[in-house]
C-alpha cells in the first residue's frame, strides 16, 4: 500500500498537469470506487469544477476544487489509492482499461484515469477535507510535529512500536515499509514498548521516522512493486529477510507483528531496552 512518500511524489507530479484544469465530465465504471457521495451526485457535481490546488493529507491526495470564476474551494475530492490504485494523466484520448475506475475529461483534451487493479481504492467529494480526515494524527514531517510533541504523545501509549506507527490515529501516513525503515535507522526493536523508551531512544526515533520519510520523498518512494515505477528507494531492512545488514553484516530477519511482515536486524535492534 502507498505510504507518505509515495503519495507525496503523486501529488507533486500531478500539480503541473492538473491545476487550472477544469472537469468537464466524470465517468465511474466501478461505483463502489466512491465512498461518498452516490455516485450520481458525483458525477453531478463534479463537472465544471476547476482544479485550484492539489496536497497531501496523511495517504490521501487532496483536490482542491472551486468554480471557474472563483479561487475559493467550494469543494474537495480526496483519493485513496490503497493496494494498487495508479492514477495516469493524458493528453491524447486511450483506449479505456479493463482495470480504469473513474475517468476525469479534464479542458484542454487532458484526461485523468484511476486505475485500480484489485478495486480497493476510494474517492471521497466534501465540503472540506476534515470530513474524513479528522481523526488522524499529526504529519510527521510539518513543522508542527516537534521532539517534545512527539514525546507527550508517544508518553501515553503502551503498545509495541511497530504497531504504533502503524496507528494513523497516533501518526499519520506510516506504513509498514516506512515503520521498519525507521525502526532500523533509531535500532530499535519492533516489539519494544513505547513506555520503555529512554530520552535519546525517543529522540532517535524522532529523527529516524522523519529521516526516513524524507528519503522516500527523495527517491520518489517505494519500487517494489507495478504502481511506482520511477521510485528507488534502497530498502535497508523491508523485504530483506536473510540478507546481510547493511550496518553489522548479521542477516535481517521476518516475522509478524500485527499480521503485517515485519523486518528486523536482532544484533542492531536489540529487544532489551
């Protein structure tokens, strides 16, 4: 599943392409793609809407919409790409996929097509972004996430550090690439305890999630899989089970926290804190 980075990189490629456009028309060939509203409200609504804006909230992107004679957002889609969703902008009309789900007409003869294989991507139009996004936690890289944030926070949790990061609700946008990495980069077990951290273990943690998260932005995320072709992100620890660390040499090992494949080193991220 995107992470952050990934969809990060998404809106930053889509901006030049998209703002300023306006939809003309929206087709829905999968209706349980939209969330809400129904999808004849969608494509109601939709058409004649001008792309102001286009962000990031958490693994959401973010359209800012408006009408045409105004910069004021009137309106706002929000997309989940989940497992497999890709979005494609063109300029010259394709022939539609068997896997496109939503399809965009956009003026100037652009189109957007959301492609989503195993169908588990969502859309959501809103008046404002909160409306699905209120419950999750702070964006690990704004300004607003400071070291003594993060330790208040993470002060009232007791629950393995793997998990925690996995919680959107506790810190939005980790995912179970981006929690590894960062595991490995402040050595630190995946089981340990959140109430067991010292001092410096909090504050390499810190810099670790942040650290690593940037480096995905960089490289434009992930590349292991069909969806992010023009990522390279060098894994130092996900999906290199029984290679060599890259700091001590031990091999990386596998196992499950959460029912979710968890990457570690056992020399470097001891589980005694």
């Amino acid at each position: 599943m995107p992470e952050l980075p990934e969809v990060e990189s998404y809106a930053r490629a889509l901006r030049a392409p998209l703002i300023g456009r306006t939809i003309t028309a929206v087709r829905v060939y999968w209706p349980r793609t939209v969330a809400q509203p129904s999808v004849r409200e969608f494509t109601r609504r939709l058409p004649g809407l001008r792309v102001n804006a286009i962000d990031r909230r958490a693994k959401y992107l973010v359209f800012a919409l408006s009408a045409k004679s105004s910069q004021v957002p009137t309106d706002y889609l929000l997309i989940h790409l989940k497992m497999s969703g890709q979005l494609d902008v063109t300029s010259h009309p394709k022939p539609i996929d068997k896997h496109d789900r939503v399809i965009f007409d956009l003026s100037g003869g652009r189109r957007l097509h959301f492609n989503d294989m195993r169908k588990f991507g969502r859309m959501y139009l809103v008046p404002h972004p909160e409306v699905i996004t209120e419950r999750l936690g702070p964006e690990p890289l704004s300004d607003e996430f400071t070291l003594d944030g993060f330790r208040q926070r993470l002060r009232k949790r007791k629950g393995r550090l793997k998990s925690l990061l996995l919680d959107q609700t506790f810190i939005a946008g980790i995912g179970n690439i981006y929690a590894d990495e960062a595991l490995w980069l402040a050595r630190l077990h995946p089981l340990r305890r959140a109430d067991s951290l010292s001092e410096a273990e909090t504050r390499a943690l810190y810099r670790a999630i942040r650290a690593a998260l940037r480096e995905g932005i960089k490289r434009n995320g992930a590349s292991f899989d069909r969806v992010y072709r023009s990522g390279d992100y060098k894994f130092r620890v996900y999906a290199r089970a029984d290679r060599p660390c890259r700091r001590c040499r031990q091999p990386i090992r596998r196992t499950v926290v959460g029912q979710r494949g968890t990457y570690f080193c056992a020399t470097c991220q001891s589980l005694r804190g």
